[in-house]
C-alpha cells in the first residue's frame, strides 16, 4: 500500500501544566499544602518567604484580622520580584515492640463526632454566642508523655540497676493507651535475643525479672497502666480503691462476667454472681468511673487540633466570612534573582525564566485556590443561615450542585473545595462537607437535610427514659409524627452514624 499523508481536524481538551498544579493545589489539605510550599521553597530559588513573617505560614503581626475582606494580594504578588540475663540487662538502650489489637470499652453511646464534624474547643478561632474571640489554650510548652511521666515516677524508686532497666523496656512497650502492648513472653524472647542469651536458665531469670518489673510498673500512677486486657486495667483501678461488697463484686464481673455487663444482662450477671441487682447497679457504678485508656490524659492534643481555612463571626445581625491568615503562606519573588533574569535579553537566561514563571505560577494557584475557598464558604454560609442560628437541626438540604450552579463551578471542583478544608463557627469547627447533606420527604411536601434528621434523632436519643430506651422503629413514628418521613433501616443507619448504641445496650440496669 503506498503510503498517503491526510490532514485532519479534532477538538480535544488539554491540561496544561498550570492547570493542574491549580487542581492538585485545591485538593491538598492544609498540611499538605504546607508541604508542598516547603518543597517548592527548597527546589525553586526564585520563590521566598515574605520577610515580614518568619515562616511561610506566619501570620504577620502588623496585619488585622479582618473578618469581612479577602487575603491581602501583596503576599502573593509576583511582580517583578551471651552473659547472665540479669547481668546484661542494664545495658539494653530502651526500644519500642509492637503493638496488638484490643477492643476498646464502650458504655451505652459514644463519643459524638460524626460525619466528618470536628470541634475544637480549645481553638482560638473559635468564638461564643456574642461573637468574641474565645480564649484558647495555652500551646507553647510541650505536653508531659505518658513514658515520661513513668520514668519521673521510676526516678524516685529505689530499684536496682537491672529492675530499672527491666521497668524500663515494660516503659516502652507501652501503647498510646497505657497499655503493655507485646505480652511478657514475647518482650523476654527479643530481649534474650538482642543479649544473645543461650541458657535456658538465664532466660528463665530474665523472665522473672520482667514478671516483677511489671508489678512495680502496675504500682504506677495513672492507675490501670501497664495492663495487657481491659479487664486487667480496670481490675487494677479497682483494687486501689476501700474494699466493699460492690468494689468486690465489680472485680468479679471485670475478671470474669464483663461482657454480660455491656450487654445489660442483669439477670445473667445476677444468677452467676448470686447477688441482687442493687448491688450490681453499684458494681457497674464503680466500673464506669474507671478509665478504660489510662495514657489518654497524656496523648498529644496538638495532633487532633484542626486548624480551619475559614473563620465565620457574628457581625451584628448577620455574618462575616474570611479566611484565616494563619493557614495562607506568605510569599513573595526574589526580586534580585528577577532583575538578573531580566538583565539577560540574550536568550542565555532561558532555563531561569522558567523558574521565574513557575514561581509566579504557584503563587497565583495558591491565590486562585484561597479565593475558591472563601467563595464556595461565602456561599454555603449564605444557605444555611439558620445552621448558625438554631444549630445542626435547623440544617436545609444542600447538594454539591447547588453551589457549583451559583458560583458557575464544576462538580467536582465543589468536591475538591470541601475535603479536608474546615471552617470555625460559633458553633465550632466543621469540615465544609459537613454542611452539604440529602434531603428528606416531610408531610408538608418540603423537604428536610438528613443532618437535621440525625440531630433531632439524637435530640430524642438523649430525652429519651433511661429504662425504656426507644428503639429504631420508634424513633421512625416519632419522626413521622413530626412530618418527617424515615425509615426503620435509615434511622438505623442514622444512629449507627452518630455511635448512639441500640436501644437494648442503652437501658439502664
């Protein structure tokens, strides 16, 4: 076949490089966009930090804090610019071993986070019913770690040299819970390897040791910790404490009888213990004011702390949006650089004049990312009004492509906007995907957010009578009483989202 040459003509689209750094830049949370500042500070020398602040993500101290006016351009603007056991022991450096899986305990309901909602109380952000700013908490000294406070407690106990060593590797094995996280057997057989321990009888003293490290470890404040089960921890917290016939029973059902007890099976329990249900109610009244995590009093707080993107405050009748300076990096071109690249008409200066655009670039879709930010938050805030007013129960329907209609945005550039960006309210800190929620029939022929659902299902949940906890196909009729239309499996799900636990593990013994 001879070879022929044809023209022809096609549409398609194309990214160019811009555009997708401004679409991967839209979806990074404001971590990872601290990172990628940092990288790009590190990889291009035409991009630095506003002398101004002192890091890329500084606040300047000059700058107000205006609630009702966007970020100021001047940041982004480019411009132109084999031994005994024992013995050996008290050599081992401290090390950490694994950790196992264990089930955590559960009273009735837990916590009441859901769907994405993260409150901060202690956020300076946040403001209160008048529209101050609240007080946060004091974040400059470094928080005391559960190891740390151990080892302040085994400084002042007069143990051998290979006791202390001994309680110190059980020190760190610890998890995050205070819990022992490798069993003892396991913990002697590393530790016998690292010494190269080969008799049997140095390893059989080793773990002897570790056994009476453990008890000493147990002795500790906070009560409960180096526990290896949930019942171990709460056995020791109730050990501790005056005995009495309900300490004593509420040791036997931790030991023995605990999972009858998160089921409220009170007749089981009091057939198996021979004892009447006063006291198993006192029994159970001392095993819920035990702490079931030791170490959590010592987790880093810090690491929970969700710094919002956006910051809404009461101004007068109505609301101000802005973002928060504090998240928005602070950068600007080095103008040297730029006027030496400029100074080379020649063509010489071709690899720089990339960077020096690649710079301006970035700066640019970091703008366009923030500006997206504040106009998709702007938008939402103006929906739902009565949210801020009434709370979660007075939410209204809203879908993505409500807001992307409005703003003349694609879908899914309203997706991008609202994962893992958060906005601080006087009601707390949400993520933005939190006020977006489907909608529901009500009798009324309106329609009503699944958010206002699950708040007025939780609402009913805690109004609730103690001994005859509703079930999902009441909260259903209550609902529908109310006009609003729901489901037995929905409330379900409903419920389960908002960990509320089923009716029957919610009833009072």
């Amino acid at each position: 076949m001879k070879p022929t040459l044809q023209v022809r003509l096609s549409q398609h689209l194309a990214l160019t490089p811009q555009l997708q750094q401004s679409i991967r830049l839209l979806q990074l949370s404001t971590l990872e966009l601290h990172q990628e500042v940092e990288q790009m500070l590190e990889a291009n020398p035409f991009l630095e930090v506003d002398e101004d602040s002192g890091t890329a993500f500084d606040a300047p101290a000059e700058r107000p804090q205006a609630a009702d006016s966007a970020p100021a351009r001047d940041d982004f603007d480019g411009g132109d610019g084999g031994g005994d056991g024992a013995d050996n022991l008290a050599e081992v450096s401290a090390q950490e071993f694994g950790t196992t899986e264990r089930e955590d305990w559960e009273n009735g309901t837990e916590g009441d986070d859901f769907d994405g909602i993260r409150e901060t109380p202690g956020a300076g952000s946040a403001t209160d019913a008048d529209g101050e700013a609240a007080e946060g908490q004091e974040r400059g000294a470094p928080a005391l770690s559960l190891q740390d406070h151990l080892r302040d407690q085994l400084a002042g106990m007069r143990l051998s040299a290979d006791d202390l060593a001994a309680v110190q590797v059980l020190i760190e094995s610890l998890d995050g819970d205070g819990y022992l996280a490798d069993s003892l057997e396991e913990i002697a057989e590393q530790l016998a390897e690292m010494l190269s321990l080969g008799s049997a009888d140095a390893r059989e003293e080793l773990a002897d040791r570790l056994q009476c490290a453990l008890k000493w470890l147990q002795s500790m404040e906070p009560l409960g910790v180096g526990a290896r089960s949930l019942p171990e921890c709460l056995t020791l917290q109730l050990a501790a404490g005056p005995d009495c016939p309900a300490r004593q029973l509420a040791i036997l059902i931790c030991e023995q009888h605990l999972e009858l007890l998160a089921r409220r099976d009170i007749k089981r329990l009091g057939a198996l213990t021979s004892a009447d249900d006063d006291l198993i109610r006192d029994a159970q009244t001392l095993i819920v004011a035990c702490e079931p995590k030791p170490g959590r009093p010592f987790s880093n707080a810090e690491s929970n702390i969700v710094v919002p993107d956006v910051v809404v405050k009461r101004s007068g009748r109505g609301l101000k949006v802005a973002l928060n300076p504090d998240v928005m990096p602070k950068l600007r071109i080095n103008d040297l650089y730029a006027q030496a690249v400029r100074g080379q008409r020649n063509g010489s200066a071709g690899g720089l004049s990339g960077r020096l655009q690649e710079a301006r670039w970035f700066m640019k879709n970091i703008q366009q990312r923030f500006d997206t930010i504040l106009r998709v938050s702007t938008a939402i805030v103006e929906r739902q009004k009565s949210f801020f007013t009434h709370g979660a129960i007075a939410m209204k329907p809203l879908v993505l492509r409500e807001i992307a209609d409005e703003l003349g945005l694609h879908e899914s550039t309203i997706s991008r906007v609202t994962t893992a960006k958060y906005m601080a309210t006087p009601m707390g800190t949400y993520e933005l995907k939190y006020f977006f929620g489907s909608s529901l029939n009500t009798e009324a022929g309106g329609n009503a957010s699944s958010t206002a659902v699950r708040a007025l299902i939780q609402q009913l949940v805690a109004a609730e009578d103690a001994a005859k906890p509703l079930s999902d196909s009441q909260l259903s009729q209550m609902l529908d009483e109310q006009g609003i239309q729901v489901a037995r499996r929905t409330v379900a799900k409903y419920r389960e989202a908002l960990k509320i636990a089923p009716a029957n593990l919610r009833k009072a013994m």
